[in-house]
C-alpha cells in the first residue's frame, strides 16, 4: 500500500520484487530437485502467455535432499486421506464439503478417544455439560466474537434476528457459568462440553480432516480464582504428559501474547502473561521442556500457550491449546462470593437489614432471617455448594441473572463499546478468572493426525479390525463363529473370514487390512480349546503362530486393551497365568 515499503532482491543480473528471502548467490546450492510444474498465466490474466511455474528444494547436501525425498515418500503411504478410505474410516461428499462421514470403523476410534478423554475428566474432577448448538448475535456481540470473528462463524436470520452457529463454547459456557450466584467453596470449576462447532472455513482452506467446517474438541473451561491459576495450570501440564506420552508424542510450548485487535487493556494482558509465563518456567525446571515467545498471536481475549506434538516423522502438529482469559468475565459480568464475605455474613438472629436490602435488590445479600444455606458458616464445609437459591423459590425470585446479554432489536454486527456491557462487582464478590483448554483439540485433526502417526497400524485398544478368525477348513466353522462369540462379549471388535478363499488369501487379506492378530484355526485348536495367534507387530508368529487356550487369549487381550498399551506384545502378560 501507499506509505509503507517492500524488499527487493538482486542474483546477479536478477532483480527480484518479493518478500524473500533469496541466497546470496547460486554457489550455495549443491543439491537440488524439482518437485512438480505447472502452468501459470502471466499477471494471472487468462489474456496473457502461459508460463510454466518451476516448484524445487535445495539442501547443503545431497544426503539431506535424500532424507527429504524420503519423508515424502513415507508421508504420502501415510497420508490420512488415503489411510481413511482404504481402511473405510471417513469420507467427504460434494453435498457437504468440510464435513465428515465416520462410518462404523472410523467411529470405533472415535468412540475410544472419546472413552479416554472421559476417563482422564473422572479422575481430574472436571464436570461434564451440554450447551445449545445456536445462539442469538446478541451473546456473540457481546462476547466479542461478533466483531473479532464473525465472517468465520455460520450466520443466519431466525424471526427477524441475526443467530450464528457456536464456534467455540466459550460464551455458553459464561451464560452457565453466570446462570445463579456462586461461591468461593464451587471454585475451581472444571467444565467439560463435547459439543459440535462450526467454522466458516473457506473452501480453498479444507484439507481432508485436518481442516473441517463440522469438528467436535474435548473443549474444558475452568473458573477459578486468581490464586488457583498456576495450580490449574500445572494440573493442565500433567494433563498433557498424561495424554501425549500415552500415544508416544513429544511436545513443545510456545506462548503467544497480545495482538493488535485484543480486547480488554493492556495491564490485565500483562498480568495474565506474567502469570503463564511464571507456571511455564517452573513446569521447564521440573521437566526440562523448553517453551519460547511468540509474540502478539494471542487470542484476541487473552495470551494463549499453543502446544505443538511431533509425529513419527518428526513433523510438527499444533493440537492443544491453555488460555488464560480476565476478558470474558468481564464481560459476561462473572462474579462469585469470596470468603470474606461469606465469613461476615453471620449475623445474630434477629437482625434485620432493610436498607440493605433496598439498596441491593440481588440475592447475594439475603437477610439473615431467611433460611437460606447458599453462604454456609465457617464451622460448616459441608454446605460447599449453594443449592438453597435453586430450591428457594423466593430466593429463585430475587436472583438475578447477570450474564445474560441484553435485548438488541438491531441484528446488525454494530460495534460497541467494551465497557458496554460491564457492570461495577456487587460488593463482597470477585471476579473469577476463566481458562480455556483443549488437548486432542479437534476430535477430526487429532484422528488425522494418529493414523498419520500409527500410519494406519492402530494400537490394539484404538484398533477397529483387533481379530480376524480364519478356518483351516469348513469343519471348524462352528468353532470360529464359537471363538468370534466368546470375544465379543467382552466387546473386541472380531471378523470372520469364512468365503471360499485359500487360508493364505484370507491371512494375506487380513494382514494387509492390519488386522492386530490373526488366529488360525484347525482340528487341533478346536479339539483342545486353544487358539493360534499370529501377531501382526511381531514377524516371528506370521508363518506359525503362537498356541494359547481361549481364555488366557482373552485374559491377555483384556489387560492389552484396558492399559491401552501401544505394542501388541502379548507375552508380557503371560507371567501371571504362570505364577
């Protein structure tokens, strides 16, 4: 534009106009290879000649180049895309690009990330919530997303009112958050929604499930107070080692900071920052993990740590995410009783306040006559949580709902002031700080992401095809289906291949289907009640497999599936029976 500058770039008698950057000089290329052409009119005017536009790499070296050819090579039989129709995982379709159709295998791994996320929330106290698919532009504007966000969001008119498709489940979850008065005692609170999301994601940017319209995020919001924030945060690091380390990722931090378009004033940015920073420095000297800057890509409510895993090839993938926002509480005017307040609300019976009470039309200052048990006493922990406001009607009367955005007859996206929609705390309340957090990130990118890792060869516990039963002959078909019976009641995922193929062509069939083990079966196995297991991640057991009676094979293949181990190594599970 007008007013500003640009680069230009000189190679000998080339004068090059771009961005750059160019090498001082041919003399540093010793390797190179073109990788593909194509053909490119000139200033992009179909008017003009064609040219031929030139795609290559260069490396140092031709051993790195070789490398490099090599990482291709194994990056495209790992391709997702491909994996996913050869396996029938998913698949796209013209009526409804960037969405995904899982089909019955592919819902198999999605179902069993959706277990393990679930059993982690169990152990880690998180409270899992359903919120509405839709809401009035009036929650979007304001939370911000109306202004900052909304050519990306779904939008549409209901009754003569703009509503968008959510996003992200943010502003939901301040709505649920704000829906009653809250205590110090209920803080942190772990909020966990598997709901679907929406984007707007331009057609030109849909890459297969790695860039989708349609996702669902193992999404968590935590409220908490400002004291309790590096104790979440380290809680979230442990979260992290938890779920990558299970599938053998390794990972980096980076924390993105404030940029240009950020809501909210740069002071409370500084804090927020110095407080993520500080629990990424000490979670660096426990573990050694190294984190660096990443300056002004923030959200635009608040700093952000991205977390980037590395794959089997070494290639690198942002998956998770921790947000630390003082901006949404704001604006959603979030407040809980802090403890002082509680402690002073413990008149003596009798007393009565009525000034205060006409000052102060809220819930949050009830008289003491009322026999309300949302404040419990001191000497009473176990009042914790304020339920007497949901089932006191006269309280329910008094509360007052103070996150719900107000009423706009104008749907139009008009910007507004931030301090709009903010309200001064009622006294002896505090406003509570928000995380946001996602691990798998999107339940579509992360499966993306694992087949191109495992490079379709599942782990037994993620796997869709664990068994295929394979006769030796037609007379042991009563057994196979027998065996396929007994392993399904304790839900493994069994084929049988029972066609007229030759017992090679069905063992050649399923091993190229990447099936986990493979049991052969024959007059011996059913007379003795045993089965022969050969294991596909194990070449010693693929010509003669291992002999082992139905249920020890089940008792090994339970414990393999339920500490979701990543190798197939059943022999590590027969110590026990032994003993």
């Amino acid at each position: 534009p007008d007013g500003t500058s640009t680069t230009v770039y000189r190679c000998g008698p080339l004068i090059d106009l771009c961005r750059g950057p160019h090498v001082p000089h041919t003399g540093r290329i010793k390797a190179f290879e073109v990788m593909k052409n194509s053909a490119s009119y000139f200033l992009g005017d179909a008017k003009n000649d064609s040219l031929q536009r030139i795609y290559g790499v260069s490396f140092p070296d031709k051993k790195a180049l070789d490398e490099h050819k090599h990482m291709l090579e194994e990056a495209a039989k790992r391709d997702h895309r491909k994996i996913g129709q050869e396996q029938e995982l998913f698949f796209f379709h013209q009526m409804s690009p960037g969405n995904a159709f899982f089909l019955p295998h592919g819902m198999i791994i999605y179902n069993a990330l959706h277990s393990f996320i679930r059993e982690e929330y169990w152990k880690r106290q998180y409270q899992e919530v359903n919120s509405p698919n839709m809401y009035n532009s009036a929650l979007w504007k304001q939370s911000g997303h109306w202004q900052h966000y909304r050519d990306d969001m779904f939008t549409f008119e209901v009754e003569k009112e703009q509503w968008g498709l959510k996003p992200m489940n943010c502003p939901g979850h301040c709505l649920l958050f704000g829906h009653r008065e809250r205590s110090y005692r209920e803080l942190p609170m772990r909020i966990a929604d598997f709901g679907v999301l929406h984007r707007n994601e331009a057609s030109g940017a849909l890459s297969g499930l790695t860039r989708v319209r349609r996702f669902m995020q193992d999404d968590t919001h935590i409220f908490c107070m400002e004291s309790q924030v590096e104790q979440e945060i380290k809680g979230l690091f442990d979260f992290l080692q938890a779920v990558y380390g299970l599938f053998g990722f390794t990972f980096r931090m980076k924390l993105s900071t404030m940029p240009e378009n950020h809501l909210g004033d740069p002071a409370t940015w500084k804090r927020a920052e110095d407080q993520l920073s500080k629990a990424l420095e000490d979670f660096k000297a426990e573990t050694g993990t190294k984190w660096e800057l990443n300056p002004g890509d923030g959200a635009f409510y608040g700093p952000k740590i991205d977390i980037t895993i590395s794959d089997a090839l070494r290639r690198e993938h942002q998956c998770a995410t921790i947000q630390l926002d003082f901006q949404l509480p704001q604006q959603f005017n979030l407040e809980y009783r802090t403890e002082e307040q509680a402690q002073q609300k413990q008149p003596a019976q009798g007393d009565q306040a009525p000034e205060s009470k006409a000052a102060e039309p809220k819930a949050a200052e009830p008289k003491a006559a009322e026999p309300k048990a949302a404040e419990p006493k001191a000497a009473e922990p176990k009042a914790a949580e304020p339920k007497a406001a949901d089932s006191d009607p006269k309280a329910e009367e008094k509360l007052a709902i103070r996150s719900a955005p107000p009423h706009e007859p104008d749907s139009s996206a008009v910007k507004k002031e931030e301090g709009h929609y903010r309200r001064e705390l009622t006294p002896g309340c505090a406003r509570p700080v928000m995380i946001h957090r996602a691990i798998y990130g999107s339940f579509e990118r992360f499966i993306a992401i694992l087949t191109e890792h495992f490079g379709g060869k599942w782990p037994f516990w993620l796997s869709p095809r664990q068994i295929m039963i394979v006769p030796v002959m037609q007379g042991v078909n009563d057994y196979v289906l027998e065996l396929q019976a007994k392993f399904r009641q304790e839900r493994m995922h069994v084929d049988v291949d029972l066609s007229g193929n030759t017992m090679q062509k069905k063992i050649r069939t399923a091993q190229l289907q990447q099936y986990n083990f493979i049991f052969v079966v024959g007059a011996q196995e059913k007379e003795k009640g045993s089965v022969n297991i050969r294991n596909r991640d194990i070449p010693e057991t693929q010509k003669m497999g291992e002999l082992i009676p139905v249920d020890e094979a089940i008792r090994r293949m339970c414990r393999l599936r339920d500490e979701r181990k990543l190798d197939s190594n059943l022999s590590a599970f027969a110590s026990e029976a032994s003993a």
